[in-house]
C-alpha cells in the first residue's frame, strides 16, 4: 500500500526537466513537420529553451569567403529557425558550431550530414564569425531578449568524432567565444564544454571557472555499460548510474549553474549491446519509465535537462524511414507520441507542494506526488533495465483525502500509450497502409479512466507492469450538471413556443 498525505511544507518541483528540449540540427527546424512536431510538444508540454547542432553548418549558409579573402555573413536562414523557436514560446540554448567550411583548418566531418569537426584555420576569424552573430542577434531581437539567452562553445569536444583539435585548441576555442560575445553585451552568459559523460569537466573549471557563466555535459542512462562492461563490473545498483554521476559532477561545479544538455532513455543491458543509432529503448515503453523517475529524481542535483530530441525527424545518420526506427525523438518522424511523450505529459501536471509517500515499493517502483488549489496528483513508474530481470508489480494507492472526489488515472502500457509493441506486433512494416497506420496512432493513446468516489480516501489498485507508468488525480467533484427545467424563464418560454408550431400538412392532401 502507498500512502500519500498531502503536506503544506512540501517544496514543489524546480522542473529542471521542462528546462530544454533538443532538435537535431538548424537545417532540420526549416522543415515544416519539424515545425509541426515542436508545436505539438509545446502546447502539451512546454519546454523553456531549444538546443541544436548545426548552427554554423555549410547548409545554413553563415559565411562566404570572397575572391579576395574577406569574409561576408548573412543570417537569413538562422533568422527564420529563430523566429520560429520565439513564436512558440522557446528560448535559444545557442550552440556555437561546427566550423564552416570557409573557416575551418580541415575536411574531417561527421554524420550523414557531414558537420566539419576541425578548429579554424585563423582563430580570429572564428571570433569575427561568433561576434558578427552576436551583433546580428541583438540587433534583430534586442539586447534584452538575447540576454536571455545561452550560448555553448561546441559539442563534446572530449569525443575525437566531434573535435579532431587537442583539449587545448578546445580551451583556446572557448577563450575566443567568450571575448567575442562579450564585446557584443558584457551580461551574455557563455560556457561549456558541452562534453560527453562529464569529460573535462575538472580541466574546464581549472582553466575557465572565472569566465564560463555555466557548465554544460551530457549523460544517458547507457553510458553506464559504454564505461562498464556488464552490471557485475558497474559500481552503480540498478537505476542509479544517472542521479549517482551527475551528483558526483554537481559536487565539482558547486553553486554554478549545472545544465544537462543532452540526455535521453537510451540504455543497453551490457557494453556489447550499446547501440547509439538503432536502440529499442528509446521507443518502447521503457522509454516513459526512465524519463518520469529521472525528471523527478533528477529535480535538486541539476539547474536543467535538455530531451536529445524532439521529433525522429532527425538526420544523424539519414533520414528514418520507418514508423519506429530507434532515434531518439519523443514523437515519432510521423508524429506518433512515444512513452517519453507521456512521462513528459505527467511531469508537467506534477503542481504545488511535493506530498509525503510512505508504504513499501517493490525493486524498481518508484512513487512521487504533489498538490495545489484542492487537486492531487501522483506519478508511479517501474523502471525495469534491460539487464534485470522482469518484476511486475500490484499496488494500492490511497490518498488523504476527505469526503467525494472525482478520481482519474493515466496508464501508459503496450498498446496503450506505447505502440512500438503494436508496430513489432504488425511484423514491423516499413511503409504501414492508412489503416495500419491509425491502428499505431490509437495505440500511441494512454489508458485513462476516471469515475466519481464517495470516499476518496478509498485505495486504488494498480498493476504495474515492467516500465508502466500510472498518473493518478484526486480533484473535488465541482458542480452538478445543471438540468434544463433550470433554464430561465425565456429560454423555457422559447422551448414552448418550438413546441407549438403546428404540424406540416401531408404532401397531396386536399385543403
């Protein structure tokens, strides 16, 4: 049995989780789906900021050397992925590269998309190209809105695929942002390293702890068996690899601002098994357990979280060309919504004061809960890693509550708010037909029901299967339906007279 009191001292969310979600690269934002998908998640989410690669990318066409050496920018492609991240409520989280192919030193890249990965030819042109865009974004929103702004030197630079420059060209690089943006507006906010798994974060701070406004890195829930050959070597139980790390990284940064700007749900049961590109975990329903427990887990070790990515409408390695493909969106590239979706969902109704859970949860369950204006709602999930064993689990729920309430539970399960397993099901087609098709939108749609308690203290029983996550509500029952005896006076006037009209005469009949 879980017991939830409500507790007037409780502290409600930071929300670090609702602090940023990711789109793949610039290009990718002018893509009218792109567009749709980003809208969709902001008006049942609402994200802060928008985090991307590709900035700087040839195919957003920044820079051009001319005849004679000099260098021309021009912004109209990045303007109009500003304009539309703004028009929807999303502040920019600006990642600053990868080198233009006028600026840069060589020809390495990475990704089917080709980003070029070297450091500059000329340090100062790098400098004149990150100042130019700083004088660009201020002229054409405002000192006060791009003071709002973050702006991050690179992306893991620690990894030899994104960064073939040494740890020092990396600082150097940094160095040269930073003088840049802070000639355009001393209050800019600048930092890094933007690195893979916490790399570099003491040679960071070591070299740049004056200067950096804020410390970024990545982390996902594989990088435990990336590092780790199976669970018998990993220092870290069962789901604990993420908040263990990150509290271990946030104890180095201090009081900084500390923000996660890449993590995900990807996992592996074992370091043979990690699978960057076509990993099921990100799809199924595994997905929703991970992202609940870690934005309620995760709320007091870090200042915010960035979801890598939006949409599966993401070019890493070429377009997805099937319903289900194992990229890291939260919809997929046909807009079906994923666990990750709903976890989301969940999160953003977790309102008021954090309420008091007590009771016995099985291996993997975990419960939290909160309240505000007479409402109360919890979350449960059982997060099950690819490495354990499975262990479903049955519950009871009860609330401190007094007199009716209208209760409603939200229940993503396969089938019922997952449907990769419907789409495996289906022999997983590449080119579903139509019907197919709204079979996996259906599945896509989480199990709710909700009905009306003469005693809302009542347990609730739930069944937990392996990564299931419940939503529960206790909500007063609010007003009756008004019947329509209650009408005014007039309207019941106008319902006589209707009742008045004198019948149609019989078509032929004689006057």
């Amino acid at each position: 049995m879980i017991r939830i009191v409500p507790d007037p001292s409780g502290e409600p969310l930071r929300e670090a989780w609702r602090f940023g979600v990711a789109v793949g690269r610039a290009f990718e934002l002018l893509r009218a789906d792109t567009q749709d998908h980003v809208r969709l998640i902001q008006d049942q989410i609402g994200f802060r900021h928008c985090r991307f690669h590709g900035l700087f990318h040839d195919d957003m066409q920044v820079v051009v050397r001319g005849a004679d050496g000099t260098l021309r920018f021009q912004w109209s492609h990045v303007a109009k992925v500003f304009d539309f991240l703004l028009s929807v409520g999303l502040t920019p989280f600006v990642e600053l590269n990868p080198m233009p192919s006028a600026l840069a030193s060589g020809q390495d890249t990475f990704f089917y998309w080709r980003m070029n990965v070297t450091p500059p030819r000329a340090w100062e042109e790098w400098e004149l190209l990150v100042q130019s865009f700083g004088e660009w974004a201020v002229r054409r929103y405002g000192s006060a809105q791009v003071r709002t702004w973050f702006f991050e030197v690179w992306n893991e630079p620690n990894l030899g695929a994104f960064w073939t420059g040494t740890r020092e060209e990396y600082d150097e690089l940094f160095r040269r942002s930073v003088a840049a943006l802070k000639r355009v507006d001393p209050a800019l906010r600048v930092g890094g390293p933007a690195s893979a798994e916490g790399g570099w974060i003491d040679e960071f701070l070591a070299e740049h702890g004056e200067t950096a406004d804020f410390v970024s890195t990545h982390i996902y829930p594989m990088n435990e068996f990336a590092t780790y050959a199976n669970r018998d070597e990993s220092p870290f139980g069962p789901g604990l690899y993420m908040p263990e790390r990150l509290q271990t990284i946030r104890n180095k940064t201090g009081s900084r601002p500390l923000y996660i700007t890449e993590w995900n749900s990807l996992d592996a049961p074992d370091r043979d098994s990690v699978d960057w590109f076509d990993n099921p975990t990100i799809d199924s329903v595994g997905s929703g357990a991970v992202t609940l427990r870690m934005g309620v887990e995760l709320d007091k070790t870090v200042d915010g979280l960035f979801w890598w990515v939006a949409s599966d409408v993401f070019e890493e390695a070429g377009m997805p060309q099937s319903p289900f493909s194992g990229t890291y969106g939260m919809l997929t590239v046909d807009g079906i919504p994923k666990p990750s979706f709903h976890a989301f969902q969940m999160l953003r109704m977790l309102e008021g004061r954090c309420a008091r859970v007590s009771g016995e949860l099985g291996a993997g369950v975990g419960a939290a809960a909160f309240g505000d204006a007479g409402c109360l709602r919890a979350v449960l999930w059982n997060h099950i890693q690819p490495d354990q064993p499975s262990s479903p689990q049955t519950t009871s729920v009860s609330a401190k509550w007094e007199g009716s309430a209208l209760v409603s539970v939200w229940h993503v399960r396969p089938g019922q708010g997952s449907a990769y397993e419907v789409w495996r099901q289906m022999g997983r087609p590449q080119n579903p037909t139509q019907i197919q098709f709204e079979v996996l939108r259906n599945a896509s749609a989480p199990d709710c029901r909700a009905w009306l308690s003469e005693d809302g203290s009542a347990p609730i029983q739930i069944e937990l299967g392996d990564n299931e996550i419940v939503l529960v509500e206790w909500a007063p029952p609010g007003d009756p339906y008004i019947p329509k005896e209650l009408l005014s006076e007039q309207s019941m006037a106008w319902n006589s007279a209707l009742a008045a009209v004198p019948p149609i005469s019989a078509v032929g009949a004689s006057e």
